[in-house]
C-alpha cells in the first residue's frame, strides 16, 4: 500500500513565479491538509481539503490556494513567490475531515526561491 | 487558542540512556496530542497520539508518552536510547472538540545521541 506521495522532491523558482505542487493522498483517505515547514521550525497548517473543498485555512495570504480531485488528489499552488516561501511542503492525509485521526505525512516538497 | 512549547530545542543524550523530550500544551477544551519524529530530509512518522482514553500511550519504536492535565503536558520518554533515535521530534494538538484536524506544531527537539 503506497504511502502519501508528493511531487516534485525538490522545486527551484525565482521571485515573483508561480509554483504547483501535487499530493496523492494514502488508499482509503478521503481528506487532504497542507503544511509550510520553514527551515528550523515546525510545521504550519495552510489549508485542508474534504470533499473537494477548502475546510479550513490558516494564517496564509490569498496567494496560496489549492485544489482537491475527485479520486482525492490535491495541489497546492503559490502564486508571485517571495523568497520567504521557501520551505519544505507536506501534504498529510487521513480517513476523515476533523477528529483526531491520524494524519499520515508524505516527504514533502523543498521550495527553493531565488 | 491552542498552542504547544516544546522546551529544549536540543537534547543530547548517551547510546542507553533515558530519554526525555518535553511538551506543554495551552488549549481551552481537551486537546488530543501526538508526538511525531522526523528524520532527515523526510517527512513526518507518528510516533502516539493522546485521544483521552489511557493517559499513558504507547507508541513505536519504544517511546512513550503520558498526559498530565493538572501540568498541562505530554513528555515523550524512551528508557534506552539508540542511536537510530537521533531526529527531530516535534509535538503537535488538535482541539477536543469540533476541531477539523488542524495539526499546531511545537519548533521541534533535535534528539542527539551520542556513541
């Protein structure tokens, strides 16, 4: 059974770019959260998918946003990139929107921005 | 609002002995907690989770964790350590109650364990 898979590993972009990143949720999850990990720091909610719709967001700008597929699948799309986005992505998935399901972690994205 | 300190940013320990990585919480409802682990350029591997049945939760790879609401804490503890438990280990809340599975991080604890 594959895991939470994400794509590309590695991504370099310069200021003012646009970046879409891909995550495929675990076999049987139907929810989707996004993370910002910054270097030295712990992860930081930008949003969750369920059902095809933002179920809730965290302290991001509008220039992040993001989409969920019908089989699950979600991207993550950050538009005019700051060199502060640089980061590691993660993409977590579990089996329900809410509760306290375990999120399964992917390996995440590494954004550079130059 | 809920949030999570994780105290010490860097513990270094001996090959055999305890470890002990602490967490303190802040959240108006009861919280579920979980500690998870990276290692380098990976992501994130749960280690336990706190969902209010048995304050002391078992996990992998030997670890454990016990919730103390009086403290406000989950300190994550392994009797021996080894070498391979050197990573980044970071504690996380979601809200009891209502909540929509927003994870809220600690900065992380950089386990070092020496030979």
């Amino acid at each position: 059974d594959a895991g939470v898979t994400q794509s590309p590993t590695h991504l370099i972009k310069t200021r003012g770019q646009q970046v879409t990143l891909r995550c495929s949720p675990k076999s049987g999850h139907d929810t989707v959260s996004w993370y910002q990990q910054a270097l030295g720091q712990g992860p930081q909610f930008i949003f969750q998918y369920y059902e095809e719709e933002e179920r809730q967001r965290g302290n991001f700008p509008d220039r992040f946003s993001g989409h969920q597929f019908p089989n699950y699948s979600s991207e993550l799309n950050v538009n005019a990139l700051l060199l502060g986005d640089s980061a590691l992505y993660l993409c977590a998935s579990s089996s329900q929107a809410g509760g306290a399901e375990t999120q399964y972690f992917g390996p995440g994205t590494r954004l550079l921005v130059l | 609002a809920q949030s999570v300190t994780q105290l010490g940013s860097h513990v270094s320990v001996s090959e055999g002995a305890l470890v002990l990585l602490r967490c303190n919480y802040s959240s108006s409802v009861p919280p579920y907690l979980f500690w998870y682990v990276q290692y380098p350029n990976q992501g994130l591997q749960l280690l336990l989770k706190y969902t209010s049945a048995a304050t002391l939760v078992k996990g992998i790879n030997g670890f454990e964790a016990e919730f103390k609401k009086s403290e406000t804490s989950f300190h994550l503890t392994k009797p021996s350590a080894h070498m391979s438990d050197a990573a980044e280990y970071f504690c996380a809340v979601i809200m009891g109650s209502g909540n929509t599975g927003k994870l809220i991080f600690g900065q992380g604890t950089t386990l070092q364990v020496k030979p």
